[in-house]
C-alpha cells in the first residue's frame, strides 16, 4: 500500500510537470542563457555585461517590476493580502537594484545613509547591518550573516519555491495552515529552479573565483525570472488552478487531497 501511494505521488509530480511544461522549458532556457556566458565569453565580455547599469542588472529590474505588477493585478482581481505584500516586496527588489535611480538622476546619497552605506549608494541593503561585508570591506561569517538581503533573498526563495510547496502537498496539517493564511502556493517544478540557481551559483564561484561577484548579479537575475514565471502561472492560471492554499496538484487530481495525508 506504501508503494502505491509513493508511485502515486511521483505520477502527480510528473503531472504537474507536463501541464506546466512550458513555464518549466522557458524558465530552463532563460536560465541557460544567462549562465552560458561563462562558457562562451571572455572576461572583458562577462564583466561589462554584468557591470551595474548594464545588461544582467536591467534584466533583473524588468523580470522584478514585472512581478510586481501582476502581483498587483492578481490583488485587484482576489483581494489576496499576501498579493499586495508581494507586490510591495518585487517593487522594492527593482529599486534596490538600480539604487533607486540614482546613478541615472544622478542624486547625492544623503551624509547620513552615506557613512553606513558599504557602497556609499542610496540603497538599503548595503547598509552595514544587511550587506556582505562590514565597514571594513571585509566579508562577515557566523551569526553576522544571518541579517544579509543575500542570504535572506537565497533562504527565502528555496523556502517559498520548494520547501513550502512540498509540504502542503505532503501534509495536510500544513496544508490546512495555509487554506487558513490564504497564502498562494507555488508550484514545486518551478520552484525547483531556485534551488539549480542556487548550485550553479555556487559551482561558479568554487571553479572561477575571480568572477564570485558577477555571477552574482546572473543568480539574482535568474531567480527573478523564476519569480515572474511563478506569478505569470499564478495570473494565467487564476480560474482554472486552485493555489491558494493548495498545491497546484490537488487541482490536477481533485482526490490526492483525500487520499494522501
């Protein structure tokens, strides 16, 4: 009987699989892109391109304000909170990315945001307290790091991209949980993309360490694209898939919610 329910489970992965086959093979192409510079461009190339103000920097800023606006309208079409949230927070990440602007207005960072700001820039996450690095431009470890926008940003999408979807699928406790919270639940074949962004991410910086800081900016702009194709599913699928709350496989197989605790 357990290996039923085992085999039952995966077939409804594959089935989640197959109906979101395009989002994934889009999501999987757009992510080999990005990272195939590494495999056919030379160091000047991957420097300029990754350069702030340049081409991996704006792509971000568009895949980010993108999500924020279909957060917003999926908000006005459920009257969802946690839309209204994410819409405020992809927003925030698209200013975040360009320092509000100032480079292009060109607008002093103010004396007191100056003196703790690592980079001098009129952004919150290099602030001392949420950056990599201290005042002294040397990296933080242990406990330090726990306030980073970076490690927060990476901790957050695994979290939200494939832990939470796991376990309202394998779970009903949490399952009810999230019903409750009326929170949307994404689906773990995309999610699971956080996670591919996350070992390449690392892969890169063990084997070509002088470019640590640049394949940064393509992990950042990867994983926002995987955050515009999850609310582009959300948007799409709004009438015919079921997420919040629920695992997008629970729509696909209406029974699973009944036969799998």
């Amino acid at each position: 009987m357990e290996s039923e329910h085992t085999i039952m489970k995966f077939n409804l992965y594959l089935k989640e699989a197959k109906y979101l086959r395009a989002y994934i093979i889009t999501t999987f192409l757009g992510g080999l892109l990005f990272y195939s510079v590494f495999l056919f461009l030379d160091g000047s190339a991957i420097l300029r391109l990754t350069e702030e103000d340049h081409l991996y920097e704006w792509l971000t800023v568009v895949f980010f304000l993108g999500s924020s606006v279909l957060s917003l309208m999926l908000f006005l079409r459920k009257k969802n909170l946690f839309f209204i949230l994410f819409f405020v927070a992809f927003f925030f990440a698209a200013g975040e990315e360009i320092s509000w602007g100032q480079r292009i207005i060109g607008f002093e960072t103010p004396e007191k945001i100056k003196e703790r700001n690592i980079q001098d820039e009129f952004t919150l996450h290099n602030l001392e307290a949420f950056s990599r690095m201290n005042s002294e431009r040397n990296l933080k470890s242990g406990f330090a790091r726990l306030l980073e926008f970076n490690f927060l940003f990476k901790a957050g999408t695994l979290l939200y991209g494939i832990v939470l979807p796991f376990l309202v699928f394998h779970f009903r406790a949490i399952r009810n949980l999230t019903k409750w919270m009326k929170l949307p639940v994404p689906p773990i074949t995309i999610g699971v993309f956080f996670l591919f962004n996350w070992m390449i991410y690392r892969y890169v910086n063990v084997t070509v360490p002088q470019y640590a800081l640049r394949s940064g900016e393509i992990m950042e702009c990867f994983a926002a694209l995987i955050f515009l194709a999850i609310f582009f599913f959300y948007y799409r699928e709004r009438k015919s898939i079921d997420y919040i709350g629920s695992d997008i496989k629970h729509s696909l197989d209406p029974s699973a919610s009944v036969r799998f605790v």
